[in-house]
C-alpha cells in the first residue's frame, strides 16, 4: 500500500502520487523512512537530487521523479540561500519585526557578481594551450579492420579469407578455382584520440562552457534587475501615496548601490562573450569529435606521460583543477538529498521575507513588534478597521487571517513550474495544483521564462493564485501584495450589506425612521455608515418598541432582545463605517452611495473610488478599486500589471476598456464579445 504523505498544498496528508512530483509539495510523515538511500527525519521534504527520488519504508520501496528542470538558475538559488540565512539568524535571535522586514528580497551582493570569476583568469591564460590541444590532440595508433577495393589492400590475414568466404557481395566473379574478390577485409592503422587525457580535457571544455553560458545568463538577469529598477523609479514618481513613494525609492536603492553599475554590466558581459567566441571553434574541433563519452572518473586526475610532459597538456591539467575547485566550493552541499531539501527551507524563507514586506507595502500597520515563529500566533496589523494576522506554519506555510478568520494560505513550492519547456509537463503540474481550498502558490519564476509560453499558459501560471517570484525580478514583492489585497479586500468588501436578523414585532418600522437601514426578509440591513447623530436617536427607537410584561396575555418583557438588537446593529454600523475607509490612503470615504444588487460605489478625497460591481456573466458581486492616476489604464497578463498598476489594483481591468473589469470569479468582463483575454475562457 502506498504511504500517506503531507500536502502542503490541500494541508491534509494524502496517499503518494505516482505521477511525477512537485518538488517542495509532500512532507515525510511520522516513522522510519529512507529516501534515496538517506535517513531523514519526520516533516523532511520529499527531496532528492539528479530529478528522481526513492522513498523506503519497512520493506517496500516506491520511486517517482520532479520531471525536468525543478530548480532555477544559480543565481536565483544563491541569492534565496543567502537570504534564508539572514532569516536563520534572525530566527535564532530575539529580533523585532522591523528587522525581519528590512532583509531586502534581492540577488545579494550585484558589484561582486560583475567582477571576473577566478576560474576565467586561468582560463585566459591557459586557452592558447587549451585551444593547441583541441586543434592538435594526441593519438594512438590503433589496428581496424576495413572493407577496402583490392587494389587498394596492402595486407591479409585469416579474416580476410573468413570474411570473404561468408560475404558473397565482395565477390567480383566466380572462376572455376574459385572467387575473384572485389572487395577485401583488411587491417589498416588508423589514429584513436579516444585517450584518457583527451576525454578528460573534452570534459573541462564542456564545463568552461557550460561556465561561460551561465555568467551571460547571470548578467543578463542583473542587467534585467537594474532596468526594471530605472522602469520603478518612473512608476514611483507616479503612485498617488507618498508612503507608496517612499518604500519603491527605498527599495530600489537597495539595488541601484553604484553609479557606474551600466559601465561595470557592459564591461563584464564582453568579457564573457569574448571567452564564449574563443571556446565555440573549439567545440566542434578534432578533439572534441574524437573522444566517444565524457570523462567520469573521480575529480583527482592521476599521473600521466602527456599531463607530465606535455606543456599543453601539463596547463589543461592546472586548469581542470581549478574548475573542479571552484565548481565544488560552489556545489555546497555534497549530498544531494540534503542539498535540495535545503534548498526548498531556503524557498520557504525567503517567501517569508516577501510576504512580511508586501503586508508593509499594503500599508497595513502593525500593532506590535513581535515577529513570526513557527506555529505561533504571528505578528498582528491594523488594515481599514479590522484585524490582521499573519501565521507561520509548521508545514512552511503561511496563514493570513482577518478577525481571526482565514481568507488564504500561502504555500511557498520551491518547484520552478516555469523553467521547463515541456508544455504537457506543464499543464500537468498546473492541474495538480488545483485546490478545494483557497491557496496562494509562491513558486521561483523568471519573466523569460513566461515570455516564452502561450498567452493561455501566461495566464494560468502568473494570477492570484499562481504568483512567480524571484529576486532577479523586482516585481515580486508588488506581486505578491496584489495576492493578499485580493484576499483581504474581497473578504471586507463583499461583506456588504452587514444583516442583522430580527423577530421584534415592529423592527420593520426602523428602516422607514433611517436611512441606513433596509427591512428585507425578517432582517435589517445596514447599507452605509450612519451618523453619530442617527446612532444617537437609534436607543430611544428601539425603546419604543419595548413590550412590557403582561401575564394575561402571556407576554414577557423584550428588553433582553432589544439589548441584542441595538449591540448587533451597532457592530453592523462599524462592519459597514470600515467599508468606507480608504484602501489606500485610510481616510473616511466622502461619498459612499449603495446601488442596487446589494452593491456601493465610494469616493475618497484622495480621487481613489472602490465598489461592488455585479457580474454580467455569472451574477455574482466583486470588488472594484480604481486609482485616479491608473483609471484610463487597460489591463493585460500578469507582468503588464505589474509594470502598470504594481499592488494598486483589485479586479483586472479590461483588455479593452478600461472602465471594464474581469470578474474574478468567472474570469469574464462586459466586454467578452471582443475581449482577448475572454476569448480563451469557455463560457459555462
């Protein structure tokens, strides 16, 4: 029977998939288990390197694999493992929350990345010697038998004779003594640069280049960064808050530390080219094309007449060594298991880093300094009258909970959905991940990567629900802040209008004496915030409503109900007073209009207006915000709203009208006759 695993996903345990797996999703659960042929203890990740996993327990065994490409790039994997240490110290310590929201989520340490590599100063160095070499590698002569022309043989042994006798196609003629040959077997000395020496600096020049390849992969992402930087500081002076200003001018100064940081990018990237066209002749030389597998012997190369004596092949030996030294002090962990079981921690942290830090941005205040602890009640924040708070859990997972009422979890999957060519694969993973329950699944993406997929796919892997991040990609933090404002605003928002059930005679009588009261149904509905004035007069009119005992009658005193009544609509007046504060400035709403269908329109002075509109599509009710600066903006995919609304946006606007907005229940806008995001979703 297959064992039962965690899902951080569903957060329930279930039974092992036999497909292929996310890396990052299931948990070991309690008992003696092995995993590919490790010891690991209870609550590890289900993580194995080389993309394939065995899991032991008892005596049965069960295997599966990640599919290809689980991880991103080194750099991505370096910089998130540099990060999840800084939060490793801060666990470890007594620190406030201010200090766990100051660790910038971003590739550490970008002037050191743009000096040269150790490895690429040998590597000028030793390449006329590298490229001699693979020009001019040494052979062994080595004996092989050819089917050559007779005229051209020169020599026969006995399988010559064996050959020709069984072979009647090398025949030219039969004679009545016996066969004229045509074509003879014959032995022939031919050069074999299949050598130890040569299949191991074969190896080296694979691995220069596979060095060389990813530092312009590296500093393409930096350059990348620094541009997206230069594009915020253009959206910054456009954001209609100060404080909104102020942390995207703090945030980008954590990454624009140098003036010169274009000079010092252009200047790396052509020392990496030039190294990449000195190495591309040599991949199709006579070397190369010589030797029939790569060398995978241990690192340590033994002694040899060429590695000893050869002065080309003496440097090519210097040279193995230092790649081999550098790529092991880069490797970290040795044992794979190990190593990417770190590696999805290190996910998990650093999606703690973002979502602390996209609260902020929000502008949530928080209510005290104390900072997240695994399976604690996690720091608390105010956010437009109402109660925040923010759990981490022992799965790696995060709760975000209004008035102590969950509205999402957050999973961190540490799998790179994105970084995989293989459009099946991907869809598979994509249909795996749909969950009954409301979850934000953080996983590390690159813009490249979804760039290159179709629209349909685009869509489906960058929402609020799939949300990429990276620390190559500055968008992430407002990406991950356009989540939680889903989950928070739609929650408070779509709480309207607050009802307060009633079975007093005459309480209908109340919605005729205020204009903030509706009677539908055997209920009250409040429907926008009344005045002090009007809560005033509210206790002398439900006094008039008091029936006093009467034992003829058989009737009781109400006072009691009335006492409930008048507490349920006055915490339904505040339920409905906090609609009206402003999502983004916190002011009172100056205007706050209810509309048919149980839905408002407000205004802040501030020009951001906030409703509830009703679907066309499916009848349902979703929230609305527009940003004055942002109104005549036209929607697009996942990154165009980065780039253009940034965290500032609630429901999608329209691809093709801007005052339309997608229903993000059923994913259609008013205008899905002629919308092209609309087209790709089938009408129910």
């Amino acid at each position: 029977m297959r064992p039962e695993l965690w899902d951080r996903l569903s957060g329930a345990p279930v039974l092992l998939p036999d497909s292929a797996t996310l890396l990052g999703r299931y948990l070991i659960p309690a008992g003696r288990h092995v995993v590919s042929g490790v010891a690991v203890e209870p609550g590890a990740y289900l993580a194995a390197g080389a993309g394939r996993w065995t899991l032991r327990s008892g005596g049965e065994h069960w295997a599966g694999d990640f599919g290809a490409a689980p991880t991103p790039a080194p750099i991505v994997m370096e910089s998130i493992a540099f990060i999840a240490g800084k939060v490793a110290d801060l666990q470890r310590g007594t620190a406030p929350l201010s200090a766990w929201t100051s660790v910038p989520p971003l590739v550490n340490g970008v002037v050191d990345r743009l000096r040269a590599h150790p490895l690429e100063r040998h590597l000028k160095a030793g390449l006329g010697h590298l490229r001699a070499v693979c020009q001019r590698p040494h052979a062994r002569l080595r004996t092989e038998d050819v089917l050559v022309p007779v005229s051209k043989a020169r020599r026969i042994t006995w399988r010559t004779v064996v050959h020709l006798a069984a072979h009647s196609e090398t025949w030219a003629a039969r004679r009545l003594h016996g066969v004229e040959p045509a074509r003879l077997l014959t032995p022939v000395q031919i050069a074999d640069r299949d050598l130890y020496e040569n299949r191991v600096v074969a190896t080296l020049l694979d691995r220069l280049w596979r060095h060389v390849l990813a530092g312009i992969a590296e500093i393409d992402q930096i350059d990348s960064m620094v541009g997206q930087g230069k594009d915020l500081i253009q959206q910054a002076e456009m954001r209609p808050d100060w404080r909104e200003k102020r942390r995207l001018y703090a945030f980008i100064a954590d990454l624009l530390m140098g003036d010169d940081l274009p000079a010092r990018i252009s200047r790396r990237r052509r020392e990496l080219l030039a190294l990449r066209n000195a190495l591309a002749p040599l991949l199709a030389s006579e070397l190369r094309s010589g030797v029939r597998g790569p060398y995978t012997g241990p690192p340590r190369l033994r002694p040899t007449n060429l590695f000893d004596n050869d002065v080309n092949y003496r440097h090519c030996r210097r040279l193995w060594d230092v790649e081999t030294a550098s790529r092991q002090g880069a490797d970290g962990l040795a044992e794979p298991v190990h190593a990417l079981a770190a590696w999805c921690r290190d996910f998990a942290r650093y999606a703690l880093v973002l979502v602390l830090r996209a609260l902020e941005q929000l502008g949530l205040t928080p209510t005290g300094t104390r900072a997240p602890h695994v399976g604690e009640p996690g720091p608390v924040y105010a956010y437009r009258g109402r109660t925040v708070r923010f759990d981490w859990n022992h799965d790696d997972t995060f709760t975000l909970l209004l008035d102590d009422e969950q509205v999402l979890r957050l999973v961190p999957l540490a799998h790179a959905l994105t970084g995989q060519s293989d459009l099946a694969e991907l869809d598979g993973h994509l249909t795996s991940l749909i969950a009954e329950c409301r979850v934000a699944v953080l996983y590390p993406g690159e813009r490249s990567e979804r760039e290159a997929l179709p629209l349909d796919r685009r869509l489906a892997v960058h929402n609020s629900t799939m949300v990429p991040v990276s620390p190559t990609d500055l968008g992430s933090m407002a990406r991950v802040a356009r989540a939680l404002r889903a989950a928070l605003d739609e929650k408070i928002m779509l709480a309207y209008p607050a009802r307060v059930t009633c079975q007093i005679a005459g309480a209908g009588a109340l919605a005729g004496r205020f204009p903030w009261l509706v009677w539908r149904d055997g209920q009250l509905l409040v429907t926008c915030p009344p005045a002090d004035h009007e809560l005033a007069r509210l206790t002398p009119a439900l006094t008039d409503l008091r029936i006093r005992t009467d034992a003829a009658r058989q009737q009781g005193d109400n006072a009691g109900e009335l006492d409930r009544l008048r507490i349920d609509l006055l915490a339904a007046a505040d339920q409905i007073t906090s609609l009206s504060l402003c999502p983004f400035c916190g002011r009172r709403a100056t205007t706050f209009a209810p509309r048919e269908h149980d839905t408002y329109w407000c205004r802040c002075s501030c020009s951001t207006t906030w409703e509830i509109r009703r679907c066309t599509s499916c009848r349902r009710n979703y929230p609305v915000v527009t940003v004055p600066t942002l109104a005549d903006r036209t929607g697009g995919d996942g990154d165009l709203l980065d780039e253009e609304f940034s965290q500032e946006v609630l429901a999608v606007p329209c691809w093709q009208n801007a005052r339309s907005y997608v229903c993000p229940f059923c994913g259609h806008c008013p205008e899905s006759a002629a919308c092209d995001r609309c087209s790709l979703i089938p009408r129910s």
